[in-house]
C-alpha cells in the first residue's frame, strides 16, 4: 500500500479544517454550513475535498474526530466517558 502524498495546498485544507473542528468543537454552531462560511466554500466543494483526502463524508470525518479526541481524553486524561462526550459536544 502506497502512503497518501497531500499537497501543500491539501495539508493547508486539513489544518484549517481541523483548527476549526478544535476551536468549535463543543459548539451546537459546527454544522456543514458554519464550516462552509468559515473555510470559504460551497458545501460540494467541502464535501469533495474531504471525500477526496479522507474517504469520509463531512459527517464521517467529524464524527472521526470527536471520537479520536474522547478516546485521547479517556486514555491519557483519565476524563469518564460521559465527560468526555460532554467536551467534545
């Protein structure tokens, strides 16, 4: 299996994308729409490029996230999993 080469351009996307997934992270505001405003760009554009990097729709890759940040909270935080749930929204 080849690894996944991101362009500059790509690896810019993800920060940016991820930055904001981070700052709002609890917010009932982070929708598809919020981050559309936010990064600039429609909502198929959106969706194509993370489908594209992740294989994930935009639901997916959040819902990826969220989980990935309440495990490191459980494993390495000792947070309860309610209250890891409760941070991550």
């Amino acid at each position: 299996m080849s690894e996944l080469s991101l362009t500059k351009a790509d690896e810019e996307f993800m920060t940016k994308l991820i930055r904001i997934l981070q700052e709002h992270m609890n917010s009932p505001d982070l929708d598809v729409n919020f981050v559309c405003d936010t990064m600039g760009m429609s909502h198929s554009v959106l969706y194509k490029k993370i489908k594209g990097l992740t294989n994930m729709s935009y639901i997916e890759f959040v819902r990826d996230f969220k989980l990935k940040i309440a495990k490191k909270l459980i494993e390495e935080q000792n947070f309860s999993v309610k209250d890891a749930c409760y941070h991550v929204g």
